[in-house]
C-alpha cells in the first residue's frame, strides 16, 4: 500500500515552523530540523532533536530515502544512479564532474509526456510527477553515494521541469536556502522543451538561474517531426517567450541543439539558426552529440559536420559550444537505463 502522508522532506521552513507551532515545540526547532533535512536525516538521526517530536515526526510524516537499484560508473569518471521511490517507481541522476566542480543532472518526473522522437525519457510514457522532496533527495543522496561535493544542478533529466511547475519551483527553494544546501541559483540550470505560458510564468519569479531552452530546429516542419510541443507553440511564439524572458530576467538563454544526421545538421540550417537567435535577443547554442537511441531511427552527426556548423554560425557571430559526451559507455543519457531495468525485469 502506497504511503500517502505528506513528504517531509519537501516542507518549506516556514512550514515547518507552523509545524513546530501545531506540535507546541519553540520556533527555532524548525531550522534544525530543516537543516537535518538537507542532510538527508532520518528521523532517528536528528539527536538534537526531542525523542517525542520524532516520534510525532515519524507518524504524520513521511520521510522515505530512495534506494539505489543500479550504480554505473564511466571510464571518464560519470556516475549514473538508478533510484527506486517509495512508491515502487524509478528515477535517474547523473553525476558529471568537470574542470570546475561536480554537476548533477536530475529527474523531475517519473516518465515524460513530451514525447520527443530522440529523447529516451519518453518512450515509457508519463508516470507522475516528482515532489520536491524526491529531487532534493537526489542531490543529497548522490553526494552521498558517490562522496562528491555537489556544485552545480541541472534539470536536465527525465521529464519536463515546466510541466512540473510548482514542485521544480519549491524544490529551487529548498536546494537554495542558505539554512539547507545554500547552493546559489546561478549554479542551477533548468531545461525546457519551450512550454511558452510556463517561460513567461518562470521570468515573472526572476529567477537568476540559466534557462536553457531545447530547440533542435528553426524549421517549423522539422521540428515539429522532432519534438511534438512543436504543434502546440510555433517558433514565433517562443522566440516571443524568449525575448521576454531575457528583458525581464537579464539572463541569456542557452539553446540547445542536438546535431542529427542530414535533419538539421547543413549550412544553411546553421544560418537560419543564427537569424532566429539573434531575433531572440541573443543567446548562447549549445551543439549536442545525439544520444544513440536506436528506437528513434535517428543517428548523430559526424564530427566534421559538426565541425562545419560550428563554423558558419561563427561567421554569423554566433557562439557555440560542442558539449562534452560523458558517459557514453553507461548509457548515461536521460531514460536509458531506467527502460533497460524495466525491459529487464518485464
């Protein structure tokens, strides 16, 4: 039977704080338990605390660490952790660590209704959508696992962080209170299929994290044959949503783009692409390496096309990046390794 008692875990301080109040405990016994939280506590572990309040604690609240179902660790040093929920459902995180510290790309969903053609994450289907406790909860528990100081967070996992509005938002929040984590929100990066009403509603919050916007097309046909959020919102509309974004914000939008062989790969791809950005109050492309899905029937493309590209949105004074491939020998891109288990175990 599926715990249905509220998350402990995704309780904001000044929740806890009218919980303290509710239970007749002083005020400043919310930040420990707050701080508790962060860590990634059990109730039995909070010794500062009362053993009745724990107890209180422990029978209204639910509080359930998610179980590591499958660990694989890369030869470039990418960690991929398949976690199991509370409710029997599974969820991904990566760890990548660079240069500059540790990033961890987290799901936001159990499945995603987007649907993708290139993208793994979907081919299951839409399950539910994650509390913001559960997307604390990988944080904590892949420092945990893996013993690295997170840096920086990316939502960039399974699902659509949009769709997933309130709960992502809490879940910035708690990650960002100085009294938990204290993780800055310039460290955080949220990526989105391009849900317009939902990028104006994130630009309203002025949020100082980096939008990345997932784009793979400035062709309408294409892209909407590539991502089918397309047929709802047309480029004009999220070039719109951009552009807003950008003048309330201040923050520049990073898009992405992944690089698919003979779709949206040529030239003239690269500068229509740099006409669209520009339009866009500017913006940084993100090139990416398709991920090999071989349901999708699409493959990526070659290093000098890639190359190419590069090039000529250069020449239009466009910046680009090629990101770094991690964990290409661990299935490390989103929704691999969770259909995989679940291919396994049918």
């Amino acid at each position: 039977m599926i715990d249905q008692r509220p998350d402990l875990r995704s309780m904001a301080p000044d929740e806890l704080e009218k919980i303290m109040e509710e239970l007749g405990q002083p005020k400043f016994r919310a930040a420990q338990l707050f701080r508790w939280l962060s860590q990634g506590a059990r109730t039995e572990e909070m010794t500062d605390l009362p053993l009745q309040l724990r107890q209180q604690l422990s029978g209204r609240f639910r509080l359930s660490p998610p179980r590591l179902e499958r660990r694989l660790d890369s030869v470039d040093g990418t960690v991929k952790l398949l976690w199991r929920l509370f409710d029997g459902e599974s969820v991904e995180t990566v760890l990548m660590k660079y240069d500059y510290g540790n990033t961890v790309c987290i799901s936001t969903q159990v499945g995603c209704a987007m649907g993708c053609a290139f993208c793994a994450s979907t081919k299951g289907g839409f399950v539910r959508d994650l509390e913001a406790g559960e997307m604390l909860d990988q944080v904590i528990f892949t420092s945990k696992e893996t013993g690295a100081e997170i840096n920086h967070i990316v939502l960039m996992g399974i699902g659509e962080p949009l769709s997933n509005f309130d709960n992502v938002l809490r879940f910035l929040r708690l990650v960002n209170d100085p009294g938990g984590r204290g993780l800055g929100m310039r460290r955080i990066s949220l990526s989105t299929c391009g849900i317009v009403e939902r990028i104006d509603k994130l630009a309203d919050y002025n949020i100082q994290l980096t939008l990345s916007v997932s784009l793979h097309s400035v062709d309408e046909d294409v892209r909407k044959a590539l991502m089918p959020v397309a047929r709802r919102y047309d480029l004009e509309s999220l070039r719109r949503a951009c552009a807003r974004y950008f003048d309330i914000t201040g923050r520049r939008i990073t898009y992405e783009y992944a690089m698919i062989d003979g779709i949206n790969d040529s030239d003239e791809a690269a500068r229509e692409l740099a006409r669209w950005i520009k339009s866009a109050e500017g913006g940084h492309v993100n090139l990416i390496t398709l991920n090999d899905v071989p349901e999708s029937g699409l493959r990526p493309s070659p290093q000098k096309r890639v190359r190419a590209f590069v090039k000529a949105l250069e020449r239009e004074g466009v910046k680009a990046t090629v990101r770094r491939r991690l964990g290409a020998d661990i299935d490390a891109a989103c929704g691999q390794l969770r259909i995989k288990t679940a291919q396994k175990g049918s």
